[in-house]
C-alpha cells in the first residue's frame, strides 16, 4: 500500500529554518502531484505548496518567498525547506500524494489528494 514517511520537524526560534522531507512508498511518485498541508487545532487543514510531475509549484500568499518545495523523483522524496520561520507556521505539517495525475489542478485544495503522511509537527517559538 502506499505510504508517505515523514520526517524533519521540531522547534525552532522564529527567523530559523527546516528542513522536511517525505520518502513516498509504492507509489508511482514522478507522475503525480504532491503536496505539503498544515493544521493547528480547531481550524481545517490549510495547503502549504504543491508540485506537480513537471516541476511546476503552487505556494499559500502565507509562505511565498520564505518556503520551497521540491522533489526528487530518482528518490521519490518531497521536501518543503522552510526559512525565516515565524510562529504562525506552528502546526502539524502533512505530506500528501495525489492519485490522479501529474497536474496540480485544484490548486492548494485537499480533495484531490488520496494519500497522507501521518504529520510531524513543526513548533516555531517567538
């Protein structure tokens, strides 16, 4: 079954920075799209970035210009490097794959996304 690991989270001062990495298992990484998504508690999760199979990245006006995600399909990892980090961003970050093609097309939605990493949180102290 596919699975989406994880890992790079922690605490960190605000103005820091880290780096996530998600390691995508059985699943046919460099034709889909691929996202990273955030939540807090009491609010509905919130997109992040995607890219798509070609490369091409979609961003929340929230973290443009202090966050990049990427991909390195001869791994099948994702990665979201995170700069400048302040503590609005604390939330649990998700990784997710979509099964439906290498197009992005709903944008920073959830709904086209069938597979999701279990989370690790991210905690950015003022």
């Amino acid at each position: 079954q596919v699975q989406l690991v994880e890992s790079g989270g922690g605490s960190v001062q605000a103005g820091g920075s880290l780096r996530l990495s998600c390691a995508a298992l059985r699943y046919p990484f460099s034709r889909y799209c691929m996202g990273w998504f955030r939540q807090v508690p009491g609010k509905e999760r919130e997109g992040v970035a995607t890219i798509d199979s070609n490369g091409s990245t979609t961003y929340a006006d929230s973290v443009k210009g202090r966050f990049t995600i990427s991909r390195d399909n001869a791994k099948n990892t994702l990665y979201l490097e995170m700069n400048s980090l302040k503590p609005e961003d604390t939330a649990m970050y998700y990784c997710a794959a979509d099964g439906w093609g290498g197009s992005c097309w709903a944008g920073l939605r959830t709904g086209p996304f069938n597979y999701w990493g279990q989370g690790t949180q991210v905690t950015v102290s003022s």
